[in-house]
C-alpha cells in the first residue's frame, strides 16, 4: 500500500517540480546571458493564467485538435509515472518498460503532429513534418542507447536497469559513456532546444515545435505547454538516473527517500546549467543539417553498443 | 572476465581506448584542417594514457617509456609539424567538404564490426586483461586507410596514414604488452622520418602542381595515350 | 665477424660522408670507392661464412646464414656496379637537367642510405628490426624518385610513398602478431622475435594466429615485391626516378623484400603443417606472372616496360618459394641472382639509351645498334638473357621451375608456359624497333662505361652454362634451409 502511495506521490511530484526545472533553466540561462532574469516560479504562472483563459477553436478543427492535448498529456503522465525519480522498485514502474516509454513519447508526437496538420494552415503542416523528421531521426538512436543500458542490465524494464547499475558500485563502462553522450543530443533534439530548435522562436523559417502547436490557446496550450516541460524533465531524470544513479532511494524509508530527493534536486540543477552552457555556445542548425546532427548522435549510441560487445562482455 | 570484476584502472583502460576510436571516427567527419590535427593530436594523447595505464596494471615498466615516447611523438611533435606545415601551406583555413558523412561514419561503423570478427580468433589466445582492445586498435588502423581513402587533400591523406600508425603501434601496446625496446624505437625513428618526408613533399606537391589535390596527381596511367 | 660489421658500418658512415660532400663532381668516385670496399668486405664475409658456418654477432642482433649471404654479395655487387655506372651518368644529368648541389647531396647520401637498409635487412636476426629496415629502405628512395620534380616524378613518389606505406604498416601488423604468438611460447620476452629462436620452436607457434600473421606479412611485404594487385607503384617509381635508382629498385629491393617474405614462410611453414603459405605466394605469383606479361606490351615508356618485366619475374620467383619443394627453392635462389644480375645491368642499358634519345618513349628510340654499337648490344644481350633464351642463366632458373611445376602441379605449366611466351613476344616487339631501327637525325652516342654490364651479363651467361661449385653449394645450402631437403 505505501509503495503505491508512494508511486502516486512521486508522479505528482514529477507533474509539479517539471515547471520549477523549466523555470530554473531559463533563470540560469538568462543568467549567462547577462539579463535580469524571471523569478522561479514565473512558469506557474504563465500556467495558472493559460488555464483561466477561454479556448479559441478555428472553424475547422476536428475531435483530432481537441483532444489532443488530453492524449500528449496523458502520455506524458504516464511516462513520468514509468521513469524512476526519487525511488526505484515502485510498483509503477512494472507498467512499462523503456520501450514502452519510447512509444508513450511517440504517441504524444504523433498527435501533436496530427493536430498541427490538422487545421490546415501552413505553419502546422510545416511543422508537423519536420518534427516527424527529426523524430524519425531521433527515435532509433534513442531505442539504441536504451538497448545499450538494457544490454548491460540484462532487462529492459527501467526500475532493474537502475537498481543494477547502483548495485555495481563505480564501474567505469565505455559503453555508458557513448550511450550518455548520444542520449544527450537525442534529449536535445526531442525537447526542441539548441541546435536542433530553438525555443523562444517563432519565426517561420526556424520552427518545429512552436509550429505545431501554434493555433492552441488557453488550456489547450497550458496542458501542452506543461507537457513539454514535463518531457524535459523526463529526459534529464533518464539521464541522470541512468547513468548516475547513486542516491536514488532503493527501500523505502524516509531516510533513503529523502536522500534520493535530494539527489535527484542536485543531478538535475547541474544537467540543467549543462544545457544552458550547451545551448549558449551552440548556435541553431540549419534545418537541412539535422540529420548530421543526429546521424552523429547515432554513431554514438551505434558505438556504445559496438564496445559493449567488443570490450565489455569478456570476449 | 565481466567488467565489473576488472579493477578500476582497467575499466579506465577501456573507456580511453574506446575514446581513442572516437577521435578517429571524429577525424572521419571533419573537413578542416586544423581541428583534424588537433583531433590526431588528441588521439595520442589518449593513446599515451592508456599505455601508461596499461603499464601500471600489469607491471610491464617499460611502457612507461613507450608512453612518453608516444606523448613526445605522437601528441606532441608531429601534430606541431603538421601545424607548421598547414600555416606555411597557407591551408589552414581551408575546409575540404565531405560528401557524404553520415555514410562514411556508418562503413566506418561497418570496419568496427569486420576488425571485431578478425581478431577474433586472437582475442581469444590472450590471457590478458587487454586483449578485448586488439579489436578497437585494428578498428583504428582500418578507420586510418577509410581516412586515406575518401579524402582528396594531401593532408588529410598523411593524418590518416598517421592515424594508422597509431593503431598499429596501440595494437602491439595491447596485444603483447609492447614489443622490445629496440623495435619500438626503430618504429618511431622511422614515424617521425616519414611525417618529416611528408612535410618535405607537399612543397614539391605544391610546387609541381601548384596544390595539394591528389586528384591532380593523374598523369601517369596505366595504358599511355 | 669484423667484416660483418665492416659491411654495415661502412654505408653508414657514406652516408654521413655523402650528405656532406655529396655536391662535389668528386663525390660519385667516393661512392664508388664506398661501394666497392663494402663489396670486397661482403666477399671476407661470404669468406667467413663459408669456412665457419653460420654466424651470428655476440648479442644475437645479426644473423648470416646460407640464405642470407650470397644476397649479401650480390647486394654489394649491383650497387657497385651502378655506382661505376652511376657517376658518369649523373653528371651528365647534373648539366642537361640541371639538378643543384643540394640534391647531388641527396642523392648520394641517400644511395648510401638505401644500401644500408638493405644490407641490415638482410643481416638482421630480429623480424622487427627486419621491418623497420624494410621501411626505412621506403623512407630513403622516396625523396630520390621525386629528384627530377616533374609533376610525374611528384605524382610516383607519392604513389610509391602512399602505397608502400600502407602495405609495410600492414606487415608491423603481422609482425605484431608474430610477436604475440612468439610471446607465449618463448620465456625470453626480448628473444621472442629473433629468428634464429623462432625457428627453433616454430612449431609451437599458434597456427591460427600464424596465419592470419602470415596474410598481413604477403600483403605487406608484398606490395614491396611487386606483387600483383599491390603492384601500382611499381612502374612509376620505376621509370620516374633516375635510372640508377631504377637499377638498384628493381634489382635490389625487390630481392630483399622476397626474402624478408622467405624467411616469414619458413616460420609459418614450421607451424602450420600444411602448404597454406605456399598455396597464396603460389596464387599471388601466378597472378603477377600472367598480369604483368599481359601489361608489357602496352607500354609506351621504356622503363615502366622492363619495370613489369620485373613484376613478372618476381611473381615467378614468388610462384617457386610457394611450390616450395627443393628443386624449385633451387631454381628460385637461381632466379633471384640471374635476375638482379640482368635487370640491372638492363636498366643501366637503358639509362644510357635513353640519353641517346632524350626521350623514354619507346617510339622515339631507334636505332641504337648504329649510334653506339655497344649499348645496342647491351640492350639486346640483356633483353635476350631476360627473356629466357638458352644459355643464359635465367633459361637455367626458369626450366628448374617449370621442371618442379609439371612434378607437382602439372597443368599450372600451361599457364607458365603461355606467360613466358606472351612476355617474350611483348619485349623483343618493342625491343627490335628500338635496337635495329632507323637512326633519326642527329643521334649522337654518349660517354659510356659499358664495363659493369658487359661483366653482368658476362656472369649470367657463366651461369647459365655451368654454375661454379661454390655457388652451387651454397645454394645448395640455403635450399636445404629453406624447403628441407637438397636437389642434387
């Protein structure tokens, strides 16, 4: 019983804490840009504000577009619930395993697709079709540097992973340095940062993301907006629980948890200012340039499977 | 022996020399010349760390001095060579554009997996923590020659004969823990000898042809007009 | 044992003399001066050898058995002999194509350099060192093919840099993994690679690793051999250098890259017990054999012509060191002197009718029997010898071969015999323009010491008809050396 209150508790935690990170990153950022920065807590209330706000629907716009913010966040959820933040082994986590987790994110991007195409305006329909390349790009090198992980651990499920590489103590894999590195710029290109996408744009020319979801308004486009903060989140907590995994609670007393929180607070503080100094020494990529982009991100990961064979299963 | 049983220093072994043929995937990619340079220099730099690590693993001392003598060579002089070289060349600003990158890394990806299946049946002789490596240096030499082979600039031709070098010095590092003294040193005399030859030939390249485009090197041809 | 060390130590200090002296128009006598006391130290050595047995120094770095000490003469003869042949020649060159101080340095220091490496190739006990000789041979003619700096001459050097750079890099490979399967079997970690050692236990050397040292070893040091496909550098560096660098390429190096391959086999042929060694030096020389014979009669440049001429003639002798048996090792060992005796002496030939005509150009050479009757015949008598005609010596080495092919494997004679043929039609068709042509305007005959080749060609006939005893046993010898058991 607790196990699942916990596994409830730490959903609404990921749901809640995912805006302070977008909030965090962006005070970091202004930071080094050398501006005065928004406080903290600003994404709750651009949120709270989205939410009062009525919803506009083009005359046009079918089941497709007004659901589709329902299905993104739901997918999101339950991929949030999946991914292990603060404590492993919760009965959640055996909903799914990180292949699952990579349809769950397909799923969400292929509604929002839809609904960008579905209106009919030029700006969805450009959108929707690069988000798809770049998603039919990013995909398998994220498969591979999960098969990577799964590989090591023997298991897919992403709880047994984890728990597997924090009983081995500090272990020095080539593989997991290879697979860290292309699930970085895999992160980088799924949650549309620099230099795939750029996040405070809407000029035509260098959209994706913004372009699919330009006709949302009001809670639409809060819960959408809350998504994608979420999958940021999603992706910085597989980073760093993956690969760095000490401190994350594996029973369940308050101690250990507290730990783990703790933990998980630090790990995600300090990938969030390594983003920021990414994407501030990164300029934005020409879109035609993406596929190198993520054609190098998959050698990467291709190489971290490579050496898992070659130098890490004894020959 | 599974990784997590390998001492620390021994995993350490590994992660470098799977960074090692990183840099050379790395010099694959990359059209100017002088982060190629920098990027050759960086591999031996790895390469020289991982020596000496090696030698501290296992007891062999002599490595050390092969380590230094890498370090001096290999990350050190020749890359400044190379770099004196490119700026009396007046060719370091130049970018040599590749055609098709995303399909060199994959065949390149291709010859980890050929290099991996031949040296199988050595791999399996060694008794030595290191042995899994002979892969991963034969991988760097085959990358060498892809390097040799899809580039047109006389320059990146010679990285990647270098490049090949140092796989094959890495090879006899991991295979046998290094070859007799004497050889090692008559293998690096002859390195530094060819890498000086070369500097001296891209200026008779240069003079002769007027650039240092080895596609302009095509007059001699089998069946004379 | 001094004069081992007199032989190594005597092109050394040449080539420290030479760099700095090398621009002197007396420099060409001390080069022949140099050449000929290694040569007459080469002959104490054979001496030596003869009376004492095999030799080896007192740290076991060199080795001088039966094998390697007739190449060890021989190596000093041709290079004496083009060195006399060489120091008209570059004057002439000196003032027709004016080549500076600089490069007269170069060339002669570098001479020096290359018989060197050479000879410490061929007298090393270490298969290491044997590989960084063999490199360093690489290192010390490339700048020399480039001498002229035509854009052709920029173009082979860097071929012959290029190409074989990468095949000797794939001989360390092998060498590597001599090593390694060495390593385990020998207690003594330095001893692991001298040969002497490796001999004696090559039977416990790890056969699967032996082979796969073997295939990077054939294709390493076969690139340096000429043979076919690793063969492209050849005819340009060949025909682009100056001609005495041609002689000694063709008549020196490529012998001592054979035997560095020789001495490779006789290991992996103690380990594997089966003919997997010689089954590929048999598949890559009938290979060269028959490509190179095909080549030959569309060149247009006289140097790349006899330079595919040598192609072929290595594949031959590649071919018998595979066949492996002792009549033909007997006929190979024949082959490689005969050979490196004529072709030399060919090349020279060549030079000095190429100054002639002023041209290379097959077309433009003619009548060379009228102009100057001794090189005319030269070229003839040489051509002749390497052809195959009876009596000279290369006739002698061929039919031995042919003789083991139809024991052993009878239907390859066929192709032998047709490749044999075709080369012979290939040669005298250019040949018989160019010697018994008409004379074009203004042909004039050039200083020339004939002598050398004269002598050369002279040998190959005595040879041919009756090999002298103590030849013949060392070859004997060095048969039984190599393929186990004697002929005669």
């Amino acid at each position: 019983m607790t196990a699942w209150l916990l596994a409830a508790l730490q959903t609404l935690l990921f749901l809640f804490m995912a805006p302070l990170l977008a909030g965090w990153v962006k005070r970091v950022k202004c930071h080094m840009q050398n501006r005065s920065a928004p406080s903290l807590l600003q994404p709750y209330r651009d949120m709270a504000k989205l939410f009062r706000k009525h919803t506009v629907l083009a005359e046009h716009a079918s089941w497709i577009f007004r659901t589709t913010p329902y299905i993104v966040f739901g997918a999101t959820i339950l991929t949030a619930a999946v991914v292990p933040l603060v404590a492993v082994q919760l009965p959640t986590t055996a909903i799914a395993d990180v292949i699952v987790l990579v349809g769950f994110l397909a799923l969400a991007r292929f509604f929002t697709a839809l609904a960008g195409m579905d209106i009919g305006t030029a700006f969805g329909g450009m959108g929707a079709s690069r988000e798809m390349m770049i998603g039919a790009l990013a995909e398998p090198v994220m498969l591979m540097t999960v098969f990577t992980m799964a590989m090591t651990a023997s298991t897919t499920n992403l709880s047994e992973a984890v728990l597997f590489t924090l009983n081995s103590g500090l272990v020095l894999r080539p593989s997991f340095v290879f697979a860290v590195l292309g699930l970085m710029m895999v992160a980088v290109a799924e949650t549309g940062r620099v230099p795939v996408d750029n996040p405070a744009t809407h000029l035509e020319l260098t959209m994706i993301h913004e372009a699919m979801i330009l006709e949302y308004s009001g809670r639409h486009l809060a819960l959408i907006e809350w998504a994608a903060q979420i999958k940021l989140m999603i992706y910085a907590v597989l980073i760093a629980n993956i690969f760095l995994p000490w401190g994350i609670a594996a029973e369940f007393t308050t101690e250990a948890l507290g730990v783990g929180a703790v933990a998980i607070t630090v790990k995600l503080m300090g990938l969030a200012i390594v983003l920021v100094v990414w994407e501030t020494v990164m300029a934005k990529m020409r879109l035609f340039r993406a596929p190198q982009f993520l054609g190098f991100a998959f050698l990467l990961s291709l190489l971290g499977m490579l050496t898992h064979v070659i130098l890490e299963t004894g020959g | 022996m599974e990784l997590a049983q390998l001492s620390l220093f021994n995993q350490a072994v590994l992660v470098l020399a799977a960074l090692a043929l990183l840099t050379s995937f790395l010099m694959l990619a990359q059209g100017r010349k002088l982060p190629l340079i920098y990027t050759y220099g960086w591999q031996g730099v790895l390469l020289a760390v991982t020596t000496a690590l090696v030698a501290y693993v296992t007891g062999h001392t002599h490595l050390y001095i092969s380590a230094v003598l890498t370090l001096a060579l290999k990350a050190l002089l020749i890359p400044w060579l190379l770099h004196r070289l490119a700026v009396r060349l007046n060719v370091q600003r130049e970018n040599e554009p590749i055609a098709y990158p995303s399909l060199l890394l994959l065949a390149g990806a291709a010859l980890v997996v050929f290099s991996y299946y031949v040296s199988l049946p050595i791999v399996q002789f060694a008794a030595s923590a290191t042995r899994n490596i002979i892969a991963v240096s034969m991988s760097i030499v085959l990358l060498g020659m892809l390097l040799m082979i899809t580039r047109r600039r006389a320059m990146a031709q010679v990285i990647g004969f270098m490049s090949m070098e140092n796989g094959l010095f890495f090879a006899g590092v991991v295979s046998t823990y290094g070859m007799p003294m004497i050889v090692e040193l008559g293998i690096a005399f002859d390195v530094l000898v060819a890498a000086i030859l070369f500097g001296v030939f891209f200026f008779q390249m240069r003079a002769s042809i007027d650039s240092l485009d080895v596609d302009r090197l095509n007059r001699l041809r089998e069946v004379d007009e | 044992m001094t004069a081992l060390w007199l032989t190594l130590l005597i092109p050394l200090a040449g080539i420290l003399l030479l760099a700095f002296v090398g621009h002197l128009r007396a420099a060409g006598w001390i080069n022949v001066v140099l050449s000929g006391s290694t040569f007459i130290t080469s002959l104490w050595l054979a001496l030596t050898v003869f009376d004492g047995g095999t030799l080896i120094s007192p740290g076991r770095m060199l080795y001088i058995d039966a094998f390697n000490v007739y190449l060890v003469v021989l190596t000093a003869l041709v290079s004496l002999t083009t060195a006399i042949f060489s120091r008209p020649y570059m004057r002439h060159e000196v003032e027709t194509r004016r080549l500076s101080g600089r490069r007269m340095r170069l060339y002669h220091s570098m001479y020096q350099g290359f018989m060197f490496t050479m000879l410490a190739a061929l007298t090393t006990n270490n298969v290491g060192i044997l590989w960084v000789s063999m490199e360093g041979a690489t290192l010390a003619t490339v700048l020399l093919v480039s001498l002229y700096r035509t854009p052709e001459a920029v173009e082979a050097a860097w071929k012959y840099f290029i190409l074989c750079g990468v095949g000797i890099a794939q001989a360390l490979f092998g060498t590597v993994l001599l090593f390694f399967a060495a390593e385990r079997v020998i207690p003594v970690r330095d001893d692991a690679l001298l040969w002497n050692v490796l001999y004696g236990s090559a039977s416990q050397l790890e056969p699967t690793v032996l082979t796969l040292a073997f295939v990077f070893l054939l294709v390493g040091y076969g690139t340096k051999v000429g043979l076919v496909p690793l063969h492209n550098w050849l005819p340009d560096a060949h025909s682009e250098g100056p001609t005495p660098m041609s002689a000694i390429l063709s008549g020196l190096l490529l012998n001592v890259a054979l035997y560095s391959l020789v001495r490779v086999k006789m290991l992996v042929d103690g380990s594997l017990q089966n003919n997997l060694a010689g089954h590929l030096m048999m598949g890559f020389g009938l290979l060269s054999f028959m490509v190179a014979g095909l080549f030959l009669h569309r060149q247009r440049d006289i140097k790349r012509m006899y330079s595919y001429s040598s192609i072929e003639h290595m594949g031959l002798m590649t071919f018998a060191f595979g066949i492996g048996g002792p009549l033909a090792t007997f006929g190979a060992l024949l082959h490689m002197t005969v050979h490196s005796l004529t072709k030399s002496a060919i090349f020279v030939t060549v030079g000095h009718a190429a100054q002639i005509a002023g041209t290379q150009t097959i077309d433009k050479i003619r009548g060379l029997i009228m102009t100057q009757p001794s090189v005319g015949w030269g070229l003839l008598i040489g051509t002749v010898a390497i052809a195959g005609f009876p009596p000279f010596g290369v006739f002698v080495s061929e039919f031995l071969v042919l003789s083991a092919t139809m024991k052993s494997w009878p239907w390859l004679t066929v192709p032998l015999l047709v490749g044999l043929a075709i080369a012979f039609a290939g040669l005298f068709r250019h040949l018989h323009p160019m010697v018994y042509g008409e004379v074009p305007e203004g042909q004039k005959p050039v200083r020339a010491n004939m002598l050398p080749v004269m002598l050369q060609l002279a040998m190959v006939l005595w040879l041919g008809i009756a090999i002298p005893v103590f030849l013949a046993k060392w070859f004997e010898q060095a048969t039984i050396l190599i393929a186990g058991s004697s002929p005669l």
